[in-house]
C-alpha cells in the first residue's frame, strides 16, 4: 500500500506463486501443535510506473488442456451460460493456447545443481534462498522483449540474469554479499543448460564481456 500511495506505483496485478513442494512452517505450529497447515503460497504484486505498462499474454500461452482441443476439433454452439457469460463462436477459435491464470505452480526442489556443485568447488556459499528459473522467465517473458533491459535489485545467487541472459534480454544486478556474487559467476559456467542455450550464450559473448566485468573476479 505504501508502495502505491507514497511511491506512486500503480497496482496491476496479484500473482500467487504456489511451490507444492515447500517445507512445513513455522515448524512448531505445524508439525508440533498441528494447529496450523503449511504455508506454501507467496504474494506476487505486479507493480508498474503507469497504468498500461508493457505487457503481452500471448508471449506466455500454455497448451490447451484435453478438453479444449476436443471443444476446438468438434467445434462450439455458442449460448449463453447460467452465470450469464455470452459465449460466442469466438470461444471455439484457436489461439495458439490457453492464457495463463496469476497463480503459477512451481515447485522448487532444486537441491544439487550444476550452481551448487560449482559453488562448493570453489568453496564459495550457496546462496539458501534460490527462486525457480521458471518465475523469472515467466514475468521476463510476459512483460519484455528482446533486447530489453532487466534489473534485479536483490541479485542473490543470480537466477535472474541467467534467465535474462538465455532469453536474450541485457541485465544488470545489484547484491550487498560479495560471496552471493562470486556464486552467481558460475551460473554462466553451467554445462547442464541444453545444447541450444550454450549456443545462445555463446553468440552473446560480446554482451558478456561487457557485463561480467561487474563481477568479483575467482582466483
């Protein structure tokens, strides 16, 4: 609220992050009370410098559930519903997939990454607090395009620059650990990214070379 009212950013969507797979807490009134059931949903807040910013859902479509690609394969007697929804013939066109509700289901069980790994190789921290690539690349994806800038405040072990950086978008970040920075250098060494993002990464050394210079450099 203070955000909107005293900064001046404007509201323009809740999104709810549920990550199915998040551990039991607080643990005392969880699992020793049992007076209460696991918080597993975060509040996203979509905050903008206007009230139409820059946004596409159809960079972001989901395939059509089974149901869908039957309704479209045999077609749709437009009526109108009992809630008082018009459904017209527009309802059986094929948009190339569903649009996406606010609640994005990622679980995040990431607990022996090629990040990690590296980071104990070189005995540097892993950062604990790691949010799935798929969160960032989602916003990047709905609210960007190519070549756009993205900046992360709280730049943490990196995972938002990577995703950048796949998606070929510039970044920049800023971090208070110098620890946290030093891992999120070895993101960009990950030989387990697919054939086609090494690829990617690699036509993109120019931009690297003026980025990673940012970085604390590993003995």
């Amino acid at each position: 609220m203070r955000l909107v009212k005293e900064v001046g950013f404007y509201l323009s969507q809740e999104f709810y992050h549920y990550n199915p797979a998040r551990l039991p807490a607080p643990a005392e009134w969880v699992n020793v009370r049992r007076v209460r059931v696991k918080d597993s949903v975060n509040v996203v807040w979509w905050l903008s410098k206007t009230q139409n910013p820059k946004a596409d859902n159809r960079k972001v479509l989901r395939p059509y559930s089974q149901s869908m690609q039957t309704l479209l394969k045999n077609g749709y007697k437009a009526k109108l519903r009992p809630s008082g929804h018009d459904i017209s013939d527009k309802f059986s066109r094929d948009n190339g997939g569903a649009i996406p509700p606010n609640l994005l289901e990622l679980s995040n069980t990431d607990s022996n990454s090629r990040y990690q790994q590296l980071c104990r190789e070189h005995g540097i921290k892993v950062h604990p607090a790691r949010f799935p690539p798929q969160f960032a690349e989602f916003f990047i994806t709905f609210l960007t395009d190519e070549d756009a800038v993205v900046f992360d405040p709280f730049g943490g072990s990196n995972t938002t620059g990577l995703v950048a950086e796949r998606r070929m978008r510039r970044w920049f970040i800023t971090e208070l650990s110098e620890e946290y920075l030093k891992g999120s250098k070895l993101r960009f060494l990950d030989e387990g990214a697919s054939t086609a993002d090494t690829e990617a990464f690699s036509e993109s050394a120019s931009r690297q070379a003026d980025l990673l210079p940012l970085f604390p450099a590993i003995e």
